[in-house]
C-alpha cells in the first residue's frame, strides 16, 4: 500500500478542527452535584480528563515537532502562512487565517492544540481501542498482543511529513511504530507482550506524540488538527 500523498494530520491542519466530539458536562457547583453522578460516573469522568490531559501532552509534543520541521530561522516558534506552505504542499490561506485567532499572521502552539483538538482527538481515539478489543479480544482477557494490532483493520498510522517515521510505507510504519511500543514501559507497563485498556490507550499516545497518528479507515478525512 503506498504512503498517503499529505499525511491526515497535516490536511487536517488545514481544514481546521471541526466539530469536536462532545464530552460528558457535569455541573461541580456543589457537592450535591457531583455526589448525584455516582460512583461509576464520577470513575468515568475522572478518567476521561486523566485522558484528556496525557493526550494533550500527546498532541503538544507532535506539534512542536511540526514547528521545528517548518519553522525557518530564527526558530521563535510561530509558523507563518509561507513556512508552512514551503514545507507542505497544498496549504491554503484561507484555512491558515481561520487558525490564526489573533490575525497576527503566525500560528502558535496553543491555536493548533486548541481544547476542540484534544477532545475530538480522545474521544476518536477511546472508538478506535474499543473498536479493537470487541474484534480482536477473543479470549476475552481485554488484551492484546502486538501480533493483534499488527493485524487489526480498526484503524490506520497516518505517517507525518516531520516524523521520524515519515519515509516509512504504511506496512512497514506499523511494524516499526509497534516494535518500539512494546518495547517501552510507558506502553508496555509489566513487558509482558500484551497490552491492557490503559495500554493500548498508552499506545495510541505513543503514536500520536511521534506523528503516526491513528486514524479510522472509515473516516479517513476527519479532522484532527
């Protein structure tokens, strides 16, 4: 399978983020409140902002990637409109303004990892591990081993133009990104070979932070960026 022509990410980033996926919203006025939710919901919601946090840790550290990739000197950390265009084929103006909040004619790290960003990020990526585990799950013991995502069709790495992934084909990208997964602890916690829930979220994270994003073969151009 060959490479895809412009990496998701960056076409995202130049479409701009969309509508992000909407998040559970919990009044916290008051003690009443929050003691209404209920064990399991207030486990749920302390998780998913746990989540939330790790992956804009995630998103932060692939974007300051991007920046180093096509900010020219001096590296002041601002992208602007010709940058971005010298190093990705196909940006467009009209999309370069409608991130650029301020109309300071630069793009800085918190207008492309906006709050919108992290959560449509989270929430695609919380689909695409559920969606892998109800497939590949078939002992039943919420694990998986690298053999198993090796294989799984539940979604895609998006290699990106400034990952040190980048000149890999798609085949050869997620054998390399899984390889150096398994191998870290911050993935693979116990070395065990498989993955559990909070693993294979960790996983993602891995990929997200080293620009081979997942995406979902069914919706190969939804925004991320």
């Amino acid at each position: 399978m060959k490479k895809l022509a412009l990496s998701l990410i960056a076409t995202a980033l130049l479409a701009g983020c969309g509508t992000a996926a909407t998040l559970p919203t919990v009044n916290l006025s008051g003690m009443a409140s929050f003691e209404a939710m209920g064990v399991d919901d207030v486990t749920a919601f302390a998780s998913k902002t746990i989540m939330r946090k790790q992956m804009k840790v995630a998103l932060e550290a692939n974007t300051k990637a991007l920046m180093t990739f096509a900010d020219r000197d001096p590296k002041d950390g601002r992208l602007t409109f010709d940058e971005l265009q010298a190093k990705m084929a196909g940006f467009s103006r009209s999309v370069f303004r409608s991130k650029d909040t301020d109309n300071d004619g630069a793009l800085v790290l918190s207008e492309l990892v906006t709050e919108s960003t992290v959560s449509l990020m989270t929430e695609r990526i919380i689909r695409i591990r559920s969606g892998c585990l109800k497939a590949l799950d078939k002992d039943g013991d919420r694990q998986l081993t690298r053999d198993d995502l090796m294989e799984a069709n539940q979604f895609q790495l998006d290699p990106q133009p400034w990952s040190a992934y980048a000149k890999l084909e798609l085949e050869q990208l997620r054998a390399k990104v899984l390889k150096d997964a398994f191998a870290s602890k911050d993935v693979d916690g116990d070395q065990d070979g498989k993955l559990n829930n909070d693993e294979l979220y960790a996983f993602f994270l891995f990929a997200v932070e080293r620009g081979a994003s997942p995406i979902a073969p069914a919706k190969p151009h939804s925004p991320i960026f």
